[in-house]
C-alpha cells in the first residue's frame, strides 16, 4: 500500500539513455517529484527541460547540491564519477541510488557505506538482476533448498564489440560486465570469496581486457567460473535495442547465461530470453521485455521494480529487501582482486 500524503522530491544526476528511463520511471511513481536534473550534453539538457519543465536544470552536479534540497538523487553518470558525486549527494543529507559500481576503487566504496552508516542514510546500488522475476524465482529455489548444496554457478556473459569500441574501455571489464554476476554469486550462494584468479585477452588493443575470465573460490566450497568477452559481432541478432546514444551502438547483443549445479539439482537461466523476433530490413532482433522495456511510453520491466522499491522503502512501506549494501561492498573487493589478479598472473587472496 503506497503512501498518497507523502511525495519523495528526488535529484536524477544524468540524463542519457539510462538516465532517461530512470527519469521516466520517477515521473510515472504517483509519490515521486523530479525537483532537479544535472546533464552536461546540450541537446539532452533540452530533452530534460522539455519532457520536465517544472524541474530545476543544471550543468554541473556539485553546485547543484549547494542550492537544492531533495529527498533522495539517483546518480547514472560514468562510472568513474559515481564515488565523487554519491559523496556529495550523502554530505547534502539525501538519500542515493547509484547505477552500479558504486566505486571503481574499493577505498572509494567503503568510505561511501560508512558516510552513509554515520548519518543513516539509504544508499542503493544498482543491481537489477536480483529484481527480475526469473532470478527471483531460483533465488527462492535455493532458499528453500531445491538445488541442495550449490557446488558450482557458472555465468557467462558475450557482448557487442561495437559497445567496447564506443565506452566499454572506460572502465576494467570486471566493473562493467561480470560484476552484476559477482553480485549474483553473492547472493545466491550467501558466502563470502575466499580467493580470486582472473586472466583478461587484450586483442582489441585497449588498455583494459576486452576478454575476462575469473574463477571465485567461495568460503563453503562453492566454485564460480565467471566469463565476458566484448567481441559479438555487428550482424548478430540484437537483443538490446537503444544502448548507446550515438548510432554506432544502438543495437547491439548481450548474450548472457546463468548455470547453478547442486547436489540435489540444477538451474539454467538464459538472462535475454528471444520470446519475440522481430524482422526488417535492418535484420532480426529480440526486444528486451524483462528489464526495461518501453510501453505506451513507460520504462517497465525490472528496472521499474528496481527503482519502485527504493522508493516505497523510503516512503516506509513494504520492499522486497533483496538489496545488500554489504554485498556491494563485497563485489567491490572482488573485482579489486579480479583486477590484481588478472594483471599479476597470480591468486588473490581476500580476507
């Protein structure tokens, strides 16, 4: 039951493709005011003032704080800004949902949870996966100990090469892809990482692994074999429709599974199910239904969920409680010694 006397006023850091269904999604939440958007593309800033016109624009989100006063801000910039512009936002008294990583250095992240902690604030981070219905459903499997004993999760997770080409060097791989299968590991096997190996492919030329490996050595036993490449080619039938504003990227491919082996059973779970082809003179591509889809001008689908359910936790009601800031910092750490791991050639250990 929503809460029709209280209205959450809400700062939205980032108005491109993400930020706009983010956007979307908060104006369609009956308790929800966008106060205030920051975004520094003209063309998108007009965007923002036309589709928000009562909303307060800004260029620059540190000056933003200074004069606003929300209740809560969702941060979906590049990632290396994230740790610097949620500090700001907790330090201003509001409330965060950032769009994963939280951090790309781990000190960056634990200083984050302990602002957060001291001046009891929510800070969310984005993993949508523990909020599509599919997940869910083994998640509760598990639980209630229909798979026994996991022994092993295997994920696996192929991407568009153009994607790679047009941002996803920006940050290491192990923060852009595998990480939401950290996070599942993490949640699914409810263990702590006692060791990670990692190895990374360079054949695109970039700075950091457009190819990833990493085998996660689990507290109770558990092995999780987590793999990505960034290497799909361009006529691959696109199940991702839109990602990238620039139209070199706006279609491309996520080809993403899950496997969880126990000793009483087994899962698996194709992440970008092709329920609906459609064909054109471009070529076949699978629209996403499950995690944001666009209908009658709505963002649905698990992000909707995602988003929803911060919000009714700060409205006081009842949330699923599936999200751990505990485990976000323990992704953190993860990928930390993924990174290490990959450029050493040796083990890491995690304490």
């Amino acid at each position: 039951m929503q809460s029709p006397s209280k209205r959450i006023s809400f700062a939205l850091i980032g108005f491109g493709r993400f930020g706009k269904h983010h956007a979307n999604i908060l104006k369609h939440h009956p308790n929800v005011i966008v106060d205030s958007i920051c975004e520094i593309d003209p063309a998108a800033v007009q965007q923002a003032s036309r589709e928000f016109p009562d909303a307060k624009i800004y260029t620059e989100p540190f000056s933003m704080f200074q004069e606003i006063d929300v209740d809560a801000v969702t941060v979906v910039s590049p990632e290396n800004t994230h740790a610097e512009i949620v500090q700001a936002a907790l330090n201003s008294g509001s409330h965060v949902f950032c769009e994963k990583p939280l951090a790309t250095k781990l000190s960056e992240a634990r200083e984050l949870a302990k602002i957060s902690l001291e001046r009891e604030l929510k800070l969310r981070v984005g993993y949508i996966l523990r909020y599509e219905p599919r997940h869910r459903v083994l998640k509760q499997q598990i639980e209630a100990g229909q798979l026994g004993e996991i022994g092993k999760i295997r994920s696996k997770r192929d991407v568009s090469r153009s994607w790679f080409e047009a941002y996803g060097y920006r940050v290491h791989s192990a923060y852009e892809t595998l990480i939401h299968d950290v996070d599942l590991v993490l949640w699914f096997s409810q263990q702590r990482c006692k060791s990670v190996s990692a190895w990374g492919g360079y054949l695109l030329g970039y700075n950091v692994p457009e190819t990833l490996v990493m085998v996660l050595e689990m507290e109770s036993g558990t092995i999780c074999i987590l793999e990505s490449s960034w290497l799909v080619p361009g006529g691959a039938p696109a199940n991702i429709i839109g990602w990238e504003d620039s139209s070199n990227a706006g279609k491309g491919v996520v080809e993403a599974s899950l496997e969880v082996i126990g000793t009483k059973g087994s899962s698996y779970l194709r992440t970008y199910e092709p329920s609906l082809t459609i064909n054109d003179d471009t070529g076949s591509y699978c629209p996403d239904l499950a995690f944001w889809p666009q209908i009658d001008g709505r963002t649905v689908g698990a992000l909707r969920e995602e988003i929803w359910d911060f919000i009714e936790e700060l409205l006081g009601d009842n949330h699923a409680k599936v999200d751990s800031l505990e485990d976000a910092i323990h992704v953190q750490e993860i990928c930390e010694a993924a990174i290490e791991s990959e450029k050493s050639g040796k083990k890491i250990n995690i304490s």
